[in-house]
C-alpha cells in the first residue's frame, strides 16, 4: 500500500478486498432474469459460491429492479422498454418483473439471509434514486464487488458510477451473466481496461487471506 498526500492507495487485490472495507453486491438476481441469462446453470453455480463464502466476512447488499410507477417514468424509459420488448403501443408493455411476482423473488439457493440488506432501486445504476452510497460513507466501504444481472446495463452502469464517485470497481468476471452473451463479453472487455476484473476463486482467496 502506498500513501500520498494523505490518501492510501491500494496495489494488489488483497488490498483492495480487504473485508474491512469491502462490499458485496448482488445485482438483480431475480427469477424471471436468473431464468433467461445464456449459461444460467454455471452463473447460478458460481455466484452462489462466492455468496456463500463471503457471507459473514463482508457486508452483502441484494438489488431489486423496483420501477417507479407508470405516471412517473421518463420518456426514455417508455422508449427502451418498447424497443426491448418489440411492441409499439406503450400499453402493451408488460409488467416487468412486478413487484410481488414468483419472477421478481430472488429464490434458487440464492436467496438473502438475515443480516443481508435488500435494496430496491428504479434504475441501472445503484447509486440513483437509493441511499446506497450513503450506507457505503457510513460504513467505511471503498471497494465495491459486483456480481449479478445484466453485465452490459445494470453492472457496468454501476461500476462507472461508482469509479467516478471514489469507489474501488471489483467485477466477479464468473458471477455476472445477461439474456445476451455477446454484449456481456463486450461488457467484460471493456470493463478490464477500466475495472478491477477477477474471476471468483481469485477473489475469495484475496478475501479470506485476512483470516490466515
């Protein structure tokens, strides 16, 4: 670890993962998004793992994709949606993810536990429109692991976000999927020239080594 002008600057990942300041997010990992990603059984495998091993060493915050209500979203939002979703009437859309659905829980082996904090937000970046950076401040945290769904909208949104407002970017290159494999190896590509990008193994290792 190096020290200018008062400020400590991490140099390897185990400095960077110490648990004392490190957070797990697990990002939208919700049946109806579990469901459609291209190596569901590998990403539930993984992730799972790296939940299981950290619980308890850091803290764990769960995402929930929670959209604010029709009258409210932006014009933009409308748009997306539709172009996702291929209809031209926003009338049609469907109900995303609906809030008390079975495809809205978090469930496979993968569910929160006691002690796990459940956040819901209504866009693709954890830090808009939640109190997530707050809790971060208040807790000490400057590393920030992300996992979850999907790598190219919600994962790298947050990981930019987080980068320009001082976090340490960790993405869990093994426990992040999309419905789209291309544009989540796009995503991981870029991602590596930005972001810290470690497969699992190597994390819970850096994570761990505080213990030994």
């Amino acid at each position: 670890m190096k020290e200018a002008y008062g400020i400590k600057i991490y140099e390897n990942l185990k400095e960077v993962v110490n648990p004392k300041h490190t957070c797990l997010v697990a990002w939208d990992i919700q049946n109806g998004l579990v469901e459609r990603t291209f190596n569901r059984g590998e990403f539930v495998r993984d992730i799972k793992n790296l939940i299981e091993a950290l619980r308890g060493k850091v803290p764990l915050v769960y995402t929930n994709i929670t959209p604010p209500e029709r009258e409210f979203r932006s014009s933009w939002a409308f748009y997306s949606m539709m172009k996702r979703f291929g209809v031209s009437d926003p009338e049609k859309l469907p109900d995303f993810l609906k809030k008390g659905s079975q495809e809205s829980e978090i469930g496979g082996g993968l569910e929160p536990k006691p002690g796990d904090v459940l956040l819901d937000k209504p866009a693709a970046s954890i830090f808009i429109g939640t109190n997530f950076e707050y809790m971060m401040r208040a807790r000490g945290i400057t590393t920030l692991i992300f996992t979850g769904i999907a790598t190219e909208f919600g994962i790298e949104s947050s990981a930019r976000d987080g980068a320009n407002r001082g976090f340490y970017p960790v993405i869990a290159t093994d426990c992040v999927s999309s419905m789209d494999r291309e544009g989540h190896e796009r995503s991981l590509l870029n991602m590596q020239r930005l972001f810290i990008c470690e497969n699992s193994k190597t994390i819970i290792e850096a994570v761990l080594s505080e213990d030994k």
